[in-house]
C-alpha cells in the first residue's frame, strides 16, 4: 500500500479544477444537438457534471451515446448548444487550446483504440512521452498504472497479442496515467464476460472513490451500472464492496438517452422508480 | 434534379480542396513549431527513402535503357548517334528521373499512407491520439511530408544516375558506341536550367505524394471498405497530379531558362 498512499500524496499535492472552482459543475451540455447525414443524432441534450460525480449514461445501440462523450472531449464540435467543460467552451475552442484542455481528461474508447504500433508500456506512456517526462518517472509511472489495472506483466507484449478486456485494461490504463479529473468511460464493459466485467467495474468504483475524479459513463449492461451504484472501494484490502443496509452512492446518477432525447436525469432510486414505459421496459 | 446532383458535387469538390489545403497548411505550420520531433521524421524518412531505392534503381536503369535503344537507332538515321548520350541524360534528369520516381513512390508510399492512416481512423487511433492531447498533424502527417519531400529529392537523383548509366550500358554493350564519348556527351551539354528543373520537379512531387496520401488516409470513412477507396484515390490522384504538374512545372521553366 505503501505507494498508494504516495500517489494519494502526490494527487492531494495539486490544486484539482474543482477545489479551486467548488460548487462548479465540471461538465455542462446546454442544449445540445448534433445531426449526421440528414438525420439528428442528439437534439437538445442538457445536463451537467459536478466535481466528483459519475453520470451513468444508459441508452439502446447507436442512439448517439459515443458521440455524446466525443462532443464532451472536444473530438466533434456541436450543431448547436454549448458544452462547457472546466468552465471553457470546447464547441468553440481552437484545436491547439483544446489539447491543452485535454490534459486533464482521460478517455476510454469503446473498442479500446491503442495504438497497434506501439507495445503496452508505451501506449500506456504516450501522454508522459509526448511531455518529454524524464525516463525514471515514466517507467515507474506506467508499472503504478498498470498495476492499477492488474497487468503488470504485459508491459512489452503489443495490443494484438492481448486479450479483448485485457486491451481494455490496457486503455483504461492509458487514459488515467496523468490523473485526469475527469474520465469519460465508453463502454468498458462491453463484450466482455461478467468476471472481466467486474474487474472493469472495480477499476472504475477504485478511480471515482479513491481519486475522487468526476466521470461520464457509458454502459449497456444495467447490472455494472447498478454495481458502480451500491458498492464502494474499500482501500484497506483494495477491493470493491457493498454499501451496508441497501444504500446506494449518492454521486453516482444516471442519464438515460432515447431517440437522440435525454429522456431521464435523476438518482438510481429514481430510476427504479421511474414510471415512464421506456424506461421500464429498458431495466427490465 | 440534374442541377442539384452537380451543386452539391461542385460544392464537395470546393470543399474538399478546402480541408486539403488546411490540412497541408497545418501540417507544414509544425514544422516551425519547438519541440520538433525529429524521430518521427527519421523513421519515416527511413520507410520512404530506403525502401523505395531497390526499385527506383531498377526502373531508373531499365528506362535509360531503353531510352539508348530506342532513340539511337533514329539519331542514327541523321548520323547522330553520337549524342545518345546526350539524348538519355536529357529525357533522364529533366522528365523520366523525377516522374518515373515519382510515380514509382506514389504507387509505394502515397497508398501506404493512406491506408495506414485510414486504419488508423477507423480504429479511433487518430481520434485517441487528439484525445491524448497531440495533434496527428504533427505526429503522423507533417513527418510524412518532410520524408517524401527530401527522399524524393535524392531518389530522384540516383534515378537520374542509374538511368545514364543504364543507357550507356546498352549503348556501349548492344549499340557497340564508344563509352567515354556516350559519357561526355551526356554532361558536356548540360546547363543550370536542366539541372534545376530536375531538382526542383522531386519537391513537389513529393510534397504531392504525401499531402494527397495523408489527405485521403485522414478523410477515410467507413470501415475497412472505405481504407480500401481511400488508398485507391491517394494512388490515381497523386499519380495525375504529379503527370499534370509537370507540365506546368515544365512549361513554367521553359519560361524562365529557356530551355
Ligand atoms: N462524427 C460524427 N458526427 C456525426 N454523427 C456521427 C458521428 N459519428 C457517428 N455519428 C452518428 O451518430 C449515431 C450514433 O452513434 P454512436 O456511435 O454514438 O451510437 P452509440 O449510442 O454509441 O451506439 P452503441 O451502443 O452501439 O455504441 C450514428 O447514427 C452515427 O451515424
Ligand atoms: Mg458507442
């Protein structure tokens, strides 16, 4: 544990966005709509993140949900609306400011997306890497990371000689190496067997409650968004538990999309109280 | 109906010279950019240039061959013979050197550029890449442009070498000429105006190769099938442009030597 507590120090060390902003919301989509080919994909889409949240981001196959965390990242630019994300609006950003941005938001593709050329340690380093950081503190900082994830010993093996949640791993890896504040998660879980899953939904419940990073997520399996819903990371044996007496964490809400429209905005209990026929049918 | 259909295509077509020429113009802005990278660069130098010297000396002999064969039996005919050598070093420095080589890396490197930056689209690789805050003008494109240009530049030269001497070959050894004489005449009249304009066809010929590659690899869409037409296109549209360029560039210094 020695050097959990070490990274506990360095991240307490720098002043995060939200200490210094309290009471900000680190994402803010106001009325956002996108359209794609003649067809709107996201029409009107408002909602917003506050500093240590994780938004749960339900919704069936190509309703638009990858697009909604790439419009986040600044990677696709809106029709209309504003997305504010640490107070600047990424709609209208220039690319080279984005990238700077883009330091403190760490991304998880749904297929993964490594970089096939490079072996593990250095897609895992990359970011380090392009910030000529000093070869030491890379090595050291790569092994912590996928430590994290529990692939230690993949360090020189290449993204096609993995696994399919192993590469995941691998991204989830890469995309947290610089403790980023916010963390947009596609799909981690997707494909995968429930045991690989839970892993996954370990990482994540570790990275929100131990880093206290905000994160959107998004997920089709209802059961890990209920998992990242009731348990919570426990760092004296390092592993995932259940909140006691039924309670669920109050940081972690959801956002269920249908037909390009957000059509719920609310807590887990609402959720499963929702009276609303798509919902009901969809977590059912 | 008609009138639409040829609106919008001539609207693609403006806008798709829109984003190749900022593309090109960001891609080359990073050159004045600190830190400049110029690993990337080697590695991609060593790619381009290295690889496609096995074929550039094979085309570039074979062509200067055939150059020797087929002309000294015309200049023959108006006892002429004797400036083969002229002829071939002509053809080979001013045109056949920098379009054939030109034409051989479009084959090789502008459709392995597409294709390898178009995987790397449909995987979200470029996508990751902007996300890991680095801009793939600057670490996959502009590396690209500076390696073909400056390859090319020297492959287009050791084209020009290995076709004289390949001309000579088949002039002393099939044609039965004299060698030094097929030597002397190859250089003897050369002047500064063919020597530039033999320079000068490479850079943009390389610049043409590895904009239109990145252009088409960059602006893939649609899985595997849409790398596919994108490597196709890189192919035939930088071949066409680098055999339409240099006709103007041609013309441009005929202007200016002369000659
Ligand atoms: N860059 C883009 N710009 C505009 N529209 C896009 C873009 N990329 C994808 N789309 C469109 O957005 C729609 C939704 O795609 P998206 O990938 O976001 O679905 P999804 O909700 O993530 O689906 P899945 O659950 O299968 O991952 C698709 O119709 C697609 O054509
Ligand atoms: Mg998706």
């Amino acid at each position: 544990m020695a050097d959990a507590a070490q990274a506990e120090q360095a991240a307490g060390k720098r002043e995060t966005w939200s200490q210094t902003h309290p009471g900000e919301p680190v994402v803010v989509f106001d009325g956002v709509s996108l359209r794609s080919g003649g067809h709107t994909v996201l029409d009107n889409i408002s909602f917003r993140v506050m500093g240590g949240e994780t938004r749960i981001i339900l919704g069936p196959a190509g309703v638009g949900k990858s697009v909604l965390l790439k419009l986040a990242n600044g990677l696709i630019r809106p029709d209309s609306g504003t997305i504010t994300v640490f107070g600047e609006n990424v709609g209208r950003l220039r690319e080279d400011d984005l990238f700077t941005l883009r330091a403190h938001i760490g991304m998880v593709f749904q297929e993964g997306a490594l970089f096939d050329s490079l072996t593990v340690r250095d897609n895992v380093a990359y970011r380090l890497n392009e910030d000529h950081v000093a070869e030491e503190e890379v090595d050291r900082r790569v092994r912590e990371a996928l430590r994290f994830v529990e692939l230690e010993d993949t360090i020189d093996k290449f993204p096609s000689q993995l696994s399919g949640g192993m590469r995941r791993r691998v991204s989830i890896a890469r995309a947290i190496i610089s403790d980023p504040e916010l963390v947009l998660y596609d799909s981690p879980t997707g494909g995968l067997d429930p045991i690989t899953s839970t892993t996954i939904i370990e990482i994540v419940v570790k990275q929100r409650d131990f880093y206290n990073s905000s994160s959107l997520l998004v997920t089709h399996r209802l059961q890990d968004a209920f998992t990242l819903a009731t348990h919570r990371f426990n760092d004296g044996n390092n592993k995932m538990e259940k909140l006691p007496d039924g309670k669920v964490n109050e940081n972690t809400t959801f956002l269920v999309l249908h037909e390009g429209k957000l059509v719920f905005d609310g807590s887990t209990l609402d959720l499963v109280h929702s009276e609303d026929p798509f919902i009901r049918e969809f977590i059912e | 109906m008609a009138e639409n259909t040829l609106d919008r295509a001539a609207k693609n077509i403006i806008l798709s010279l829109q984003d190749y020429a900022l593309l090109s113009g960001r891609a080359l802005s990073n050159l004045f950019r600190r830190p400049l990278t110029l690993a990337d660069i080697f590695t991609q130098a060593d790619s381009i240039g290295v690889g496609s010297i096995p074929i550039v000396l094979l085309t570039g002999f074979f062509t200067g061959g055939v150059l020797a064969l087929q002309t000294s039996a015309s200049l023959s005919q108006f006892g002429a013979g004797a400036i083969t050598g002229q002829l071939v070093s002509f053809s080979m420095i001013k045109e056949l050197g920098p379009v054939l080589t030109g034409l051989m890396v479009s084959g090789r490197n502008a459709s392995g550029m597409a294709s390898e930056l178009g995987s790397m689209i449909v995987t979200e690789q470029v996508d990751a890449m902007r996300a890991l805050g680095s801009d793939p003008l600057k670490k996959l494109v502009m590396p690209r442009l500076v390696a073909t240009v400056v390859m090319l530049f020297f492959l287009a030269i050791l084209s020009d070498m290995v076709g004289i001497m390949g001309g000579g070959a088949i002039a002393v050894f099939m044609l039965g000429q004299d060698g030094s004489q097929y030597f002397h005449s190859s250089y003897q009249s050369l002047v500064f105006g063919d020597i530039f304009q033999g320079l000068v066809k490479p850079v943009f010929f390389g610049f043409i190769i590895a904009s239109i590659g990145c252009f088409y690899g960059m602006s893939t869409k649609g899985g595997t099938q849409g790398v596919g037409r994108a490597t196709t296109q890189a192919v035939v549209v930088s071949s066409v442009l680098i055999i339409a360029s240099d006709f103007v560039i041609s013309r441009l210094m005929i202007g200016i030597f002369g000659r």
